[in-house]
C-alpha cells in the first residue's frame, strides 16, 4: 500500500525533476490543499484541478525546487505525517538561487493526498524572485483582517510534563504574558530555532529563552494562542502543534500562523523549531523593509 511517506517523497521528487503536469496524480480528486503562511493571506485550494494549476502556474513557471535535508515525523494518526524539510530554490526569472525552510502536515488516505497544510519561507521565495515591491503591495491591498473567536482553552491542561502538557502552557503563557515564567519550560541546555526569522539566534539556554521573552514583554505585543491541533509524533518525546496568534498591534488586528516541533524530554524543552509568520506580523508593524534587509540574499 502507498505509504504517506511515499506519496510524499514521490511529491518532492518530482518537484526536483520538474514535473510539474504529474504532480496533482498524487492528490484526491476532493483534496484540500492549505497554505497558512501564504501572502497576504491564507490560501485554502479545493480538488485536483485547482491543484494542477498551482504546480503548473505559480510553482512550475517561476521556480525549480530540489528539497534537502529531510525529516519525516510519522504520528500516532497512520493517515497523519509531518515533513520538515529545505529547500535550494531557483528562479527562472532571476536565475538567483536561495535556501529556504518548509514545513508540510499531510494526511494521506486510500493511497492518495487528502489534506496538506504547508508552511513555506515566503520572505526567501520573493527574494530569490529579485523584488520586494509585490510583496509589500500584496499586503497594502489585503483587505483588513478581521479577527475571529477565540477558542476556548481546554478544562483542564495536559500533564505538566508530558509534550502536550508543555505545548500547552507555552501557547497560554503568551496569551497571559506570563514572560517570566516561560522560561521554565525550557531545559537549561536546549536548541530553540525560528526558521522563518532571517538572522534569528539559536537559543542555547534558558537565559536565552529569558532574554527573549522579556524582549516580547517590552514590545507589549498581546495576542491569544487559538485554534491548536497537536500531533503526537511516533517518538513519544516529539509533539507538533499548530496554532493562531489573535492579537491587535497599533490600533490594527493580525493573525499569526504557526506549527511548531517539540521536543520534551523530563518536562522541559530540549530542542523547538517554531515556524512563524514573521511576514504578516512586519507587515502589521509597518516593517517588511527591514525584514527584507535582514536577508543575506536582499532583493533590489
């Protein structure tokens, strides 16, 4: 039987080699295909066909992508993997190439993709097409969000020390700005790293992890963590959550989409990758310039 795992190296491979007329064969005729992260907006594509356009239009015409670096999570769920992986994108327009981090849930049922939701780096993707300028237009002319309700927080949280539990209390510990207490979710040794950040530091230790969150309180950003959906990872030390930020910045409402992969070992967090959609919040803030700028491979 085709695996989850299969279809989706199958996917990727043919992304490598261009295939890109192939590529919708992989999916249900009714499949659902998210993209949280996307610009200015999130994306929700319907059915094959609108499937096949996105390969043969957007991806196929503008960009080769050969992904490295894979790691597969496969779930408690059998349907349910999620895939961390990078990919050496090429523009054809430009001819730049650049690296950028992807991160895809994909529930695979009857030997063909049923649900994708995938969270690219687009903040590299318009870099490597050479412009900054429909980036910042796109969200110019978003119309504004409008902020929907709040999920209502579990009766009760998961075990202090278990993966959920952690997650748990890290999504509503923002929401509360209990800055001082986050750290102590963390390990004195760990790894926290935001791929979709340029330039962002790798957290070492829980004095980083203070550090950070004390920089998150004096920016007075507040939001509420809504709508989280967690996969257990086969490896019971793994949980990956995904989840929204709600929250206001100057008078304007945002939404931060996010899929974050922990690691907790003893109750604490040995190592996180939080994927985050910096663009919409620099967009929100008025600060897509000095986002850009901080890219290595800066668009002109």
């Amino acid at each position: 039987m085709t695996t989850p795992i299969d279809l989706f190296h199958r996917l990727i491979e043919g992304l490598a080699e261009g295939r890109y007329d192939e590529l919708s064969s992989l999916y249900a005729e009714d499949a659902v295909v998210e993209q949280p992260t996307a610009v200015p907006r999130p994306r929700r594509l319907e059915g094959r066909q609108a499937v096949h356009a996105l390969f043969t239009g957007n991806i196929g015409a503008t960009m080769r992508l050969v992904a490295h670096d894979v790691v597969v999570h496969e779930t408690t769920d059998p349907e349910v993997i999620v895939a961390e992986y990078r990919n050496t994108v090429e523009s054809f327009k430009t001819g730049r190439t650049t690296e950028n981090a992807n991160i895809l849930v994909i529930r695979a049922r009857g030997g063909l993709l049923a649900h994708t939701r995938d969270y690219h780096d687009y903040l590299k993707l318009a870099a490597v097409r050479g412009s900054i300028e429909p980036v910042i237009d796109a969200y110019a002319q978003a119309p504004a969000h409008v902020p929907g309700p709040v999920a209502p927080r579990p009766a009760e949280l998961a075990d202090r020390k278990s993966p959920l539990g952690v997650f748990q209390r890290l999504c509503f510990g923002v929401s509360d700005a209990r800055w001082a207490e986050l750290p102590d979710l963390y390990a004195e040794q760990t790894d926290v790293r935001h791929p979709f950040l340029p330039d962002a530091p790798v957290l070492k230790t829980r004095d980083d992890l203070r550090a950070h969150f004390a920089s998150a309180g004096e920016l007075g950003i507040r939001v509420q963590a809504t709508d989280l959906v967690t996969y257990q990872s086969a490896d019971p030390e793994v949980i990956i959550g995904e989840f929204g930020y709600e929250g206001e910045l100057g008078g304007k409402p945002f939404r931060i989409n996010n899929i974050f992969v922990v690691r907790v070992r003893d109750g604490l967090v040995v190592e996180s990758r939080d994927y985050g959609d910096h663009l919409a919040l620099a967009a929100t803030a008025g600060r897509l310039p000095e986002l850009f700028a901080s890219l290595d491979d800066q668009p002109s």
